[in-house]
C-alpha cells in the first residue's frame, strides 16, 4: 500500500475539502427540495464522519482539527466523540476493571449512539441530536440538551475501535499504529486494552475497511493513502 507523507493540518485541510466538494450536491438537493436519489443506503442530507484510532494515536486532535476546517468551506461541523457514549461502569466492569474483551464488546453503547447520534443524521433523519450520554468520570447521564445540525452539516465523532460495529458512517478515517508504537505510546496503567486492538485488527481489519488510512507511528511525520 502506498502511503503519502503530509502533515497533520493538511490532513485535516484537505478531508475538509473533500467533504465539502462530496457533499455540494447533496446540499443543492436538499435547498431544492429534491430526494429522488437518496436511498436508505446511501447518504441522507448530513456527512457522519469517524475518525478511529487509539487513544495512543490521539484521533481526538485531528477529529477537532477537521471540525474547525469545515465551517470555512460553508459546512457546520459537530463534534461528538465516543467517549461521552459509554455504558456505565456496573456494565463496563461487570468482568472486572482490566478485561480487554470487555473493552472492546461492552464499553460503547452503539446502540445509543446509532439511536441518539447517527440514525438521525441518516436518510429521512430529523438533525436532532444528542452530543454526550453519559460522563464516565461521574458515572452519571450528562443530561445535555439535544442540538439540530441542518442539512448539509457534518457529524465528526472520534473514538477507538468504532470500525466493524455495524455503525452507518458516510467517511472513516482509520489512525494505524504498528503494535510496537502502540504499545510505546500508550500509558502503562492503559496496557490492559492493548489485545483489545490485536483482537480489532484481526476482526475489524480497519487497515483494510476504512476509507483513509493514515499511518501515524511517528506522530510527527504521519503518512496517509491520499
């Protein structure tokens, strides 16, 4: 696979103008008032986007740099990041704290986040919804407010191992890390996770599924499909 040096503001840049240019279409149709083309597996009159990596790869960063780019080339961006749709700690530790499989089957509430974040974002969606379910770090529902993204915005959510769960997205983004990186650039008190991402490459393959790859070893010096 050939992979092109860029750097990460580019990266960002130029997703952005690709989303754009992607989405001026769909955006006139919708102005128009059209809907003839637009299937229940194609794209409704929002982009939702995933930028998927380890926390090690710091997907956050580019999903924000990506957001921030958006808005310049007359897309509304929202961020919503997986984080803020995990299950509570009762279901995520039902195994104990440290189970990788766990980690990667149980944590996320998909089911959440395709019924208050992605459905509505898909075709004959409403816009409305919800940016943050639960708050891990008090183990309480956020209670936020729901939010409308008009037609034409963008959904830009970030998070690991978002890849083979069955969740529409229009676009991902898969942030690699070789396992030796991996293992280098995540915490000690966070290595428990790490068959979690030997077991996603296997089953996921998200090198092979994502729509971009970018190979972000070197957090310096990241290279990308193009």
């Amino acid at each position: 696979m050939q992979l092109t040096p860029i750097t990460w503001s580019r990266l960002a840049d130029t997703l952005a103008e690709r989303i754009a240019d992607a989405t001026a279409g769909m955006t006139a149709e919708v102005s128009a008032g059209v809907t003839a083309g637009v299937t229940a597996d194609g794209p409704g009159p929002w982009w939702r986007v995933a930028v998927d990596g380890a926390d090690a790869a710091r997907p956050g960063d580019l999903a924000d740099a990506l957001a921030a780019a958006l808005p310049a080339l007359g897309r509304r961006a929202l961020r919503v990041r997986a984080a803020d749709f995990l299950r509570p700690a009762s279901l995520r530790y039902e195994y104990g704290h440290h189970d990788a499989d766990a980690y990667y089957q149980l944590w996320l509430d998909t089911g959440a986040l395709r019924r208050e974040v992605l459905a509505p974002l898909g075709p004959g969606g409403s816009g409305r919804v919800l940016p943050t379910l639960w708050d891990a770090a008090t183990d309480r529902a956020t209670r936020a407010d729901y939010v409308h993204l008009p037609p034409g915005g963008v959904l830009v959510l970030d998070g690991p191992l978002l890849l083979g769960q069955g969740l529409p997205f229009d676009l991902t983004v898969h942030l690699r890390l070789s396992p030796a990186a991996l293992e280098r650039r995540t915490a000690q008190a966070d290595r428990w996770t790490l068959p979690a991402f030997d077991r996603y490459d296997q089953e996921a393959m998200p090198e092979q599924t994502a729509d971009v790859l970018v190979r972000a070893d070197d957090p310096r010096h990241p290279a990308w499909t193009g």
